[in-house]
C-alpha cells in the first residue's frame, strides 16, 4: 500500500482579504482510501470548512493531495484526523472543520468530524 501524501503538497496562497472573515466550503464528493484490515476501498464525501488566517489552499494542490490518499490503507478516523492535521499545519486557519462522511458498508455509514478552534 502507499504511503500517506505529505502535508507539503498542499500549496497555499496568500488571503486576498485578511481584514475580514469569510468561510471557504471545499467538497471532495469522490474520497477513497483503503480499509487496512479488508483491503477494500473505502469512498467519502469529504467537506472542509475554514476560516483562513494569512493563507487560503489552493484547490489543484487540494485535489491532487486529497487523491493521493486513494491506495493508502487507513482507518476512517486516522485519515480524517491526518487530513485535518496536514491542513491546520499548512494553513493554521482561525478556524477549521473536516467532516469525512464514509459511504455504507454492510449497511453501516461512519461520519468522522474533527474541528479546531485555535485558543
């Protein structure tokens, strides 16, 4: 199996309008990674909600960042949590949710929610 990508790859940009806050909503309606213990994929709608600080992310980099995890064999609630991590590393936002929304197997679904509100 793969390796996690890094948080490296997610490029950032600067605010365009540091002075207020605003909202940015990014959907990744076609998230897959592998279930380690099956082997299976595992597939998620996976919504990030931040307020930025001093960057936004670029959403190619986004993109190509959130498909790497395709052939990563990772429970749904390390990979969340890793994806948030990698995102608060990179952008250090004023606020930040990731919600991982896992599609049904066996007629169970997992939502994953992890927030961060800086002090």
């Amino acid at each position: 199996m793969a390796d996690a990508p890094k948080a490296e790859s997610l490029e950032v940009f600067d605010n365009p309008n540091p002075a207020r806050d605003f909202e940015i909503r990014i959907e990744a309606p076609e998230f897959t990674c592998v279930c380690p213990k099956t082997g299976h994929p595992d597939f998620a709608n996976m919504v990030l909600t931040y307020v930025p600080d001093k960057h936004c992310v670029e959403l190619k980099a986004y993109k190509l960042y959130i498909h790497a995890w395709r052939d990563v064999g990772i429970f749904h609630e390390a990979v969340t949590n890793c994806i948030a991590e990698d995102l608060i590393a990179r952008l250090q936002p004023k606020y930040l949710k990731l919600v991982g929304a896992f599609h049904a197997h066996g007629g169970i679904t997992t939502t994953v929610t992890v927030e961060h509100k800086p002090g």
